[in-house]
C-alpha cells in the first residue's frame, strides 16, 4: 500500500507538533509500504539542511521542480520532506524506467535538480547530455562524481544545521 500525499503532510504535522524525547526513534511515512528509521534529529537535520541547500546554495526557485531519482531510502526520504519543507516541486521518477522515459520525463517536467542514486551512475553521462535544461545533479550516497555534481551530504554539510 503506498501513502499518499495528504497522508505523509498529515503524519509530518502530527510529528511537528508532537513532544518526544532527544534521540528517541519515530517512524515516518514517506511513500513506501514500509516506514523508514530515523531518530527526530536525524530527520529535522537532513530535511531541512536540503531545503536550505536547494535554496541557498543551488539557488532553486520557490516551486522549482526537482526530480527524484532514487529508490526508498533514508535520502530518499529526507529528499521528499526536504522539498515539501522548501516549497519545491518534486518530480518522482520511476527508477526502473528506461533511459529514454528518465530523459523524456525529466525534459518535459523541466527539472531545475536532479538527485540520483548510485544505480544510476552508468546512464549519468547520457542523462547529463541529453537533459542540458538541469542545472544540478546531486547524488544521493557517496562522494565520488568525477566533476559532474555533488553529494548530498557535501551539499547539506556546506550550508550547516
């Protein structure tokens, strides 16, 4: 059963508002049939050092569209709320569609950042020449892009909590 959107805004603001003690696990809805681990840290930090990043360091517009490339993952996750804090738009893209529905999805939704995960390193170099409207690829674990964007934690880390 995947959750939908009005589910996910309901449960961050039921978790907003709720009183829990530091480090303590919660579990929050993103999407998946299966709720992803975070302690309240962990999830306050990451969600909004993306959104303040896509803000102020990729200089994304209010409402920009920002795709998602990337299977349930805890950065994944944080992607998600991170975006809905900011007032992005987030274009979810199927990971496992084919390279020429990722270029053709992500061109025609007019993507302004790309966030991807490792599976996807080998398509990158027809992803980034076939998508000259992308101004940003970040990628989602790891480090190591060899000058064709950032990670994400580089980029959340440049900006602080």
């Amino acid at each position: 059963m995947l959750i939908d959107e009005e589910s996910i805004a309901a449960a961050w603001k039921s978790l907003l508002k709720s009183e829990r003690s530091k480090g303590q696990i919660v579990y929050v809805p993103h999407g998946a049939e299966r709720p992803v681990r975070f302690s309240r840290e962990q999830i306050f930090r990451l969600a909004l050092q993306i959104c303040n990043a896509l803000h102020r360091k990729l200089e994304v517009p209010k409402f920009g569209r920002v795709a998602l490339l990337a299977g349930a993952d805890p950065n994944a996750t944080a992607i998600c709320h991170g975006c809905w804090l900011g007032n992005f738009s987030l274009v979810l893209v199927d990971p496992k569609a084919s390279i020429e529905r990722l270029i053709a999805v992500i061109n025609n939704a007019e993507v302004d950042t790309v966030f991807f995960s490792m599976a996807h390193m080998m398509t990158m170099s027809k992803l980034i020449k076939s998508c000259a409207g992308v101004r940003h690829w970040v990628l989602t674990e790891g480090s190591g892009l060899n000058g064709h964007g950032t990670s994400l934690h580089v980029l959340a880390n440049l900006l602080g909590d």
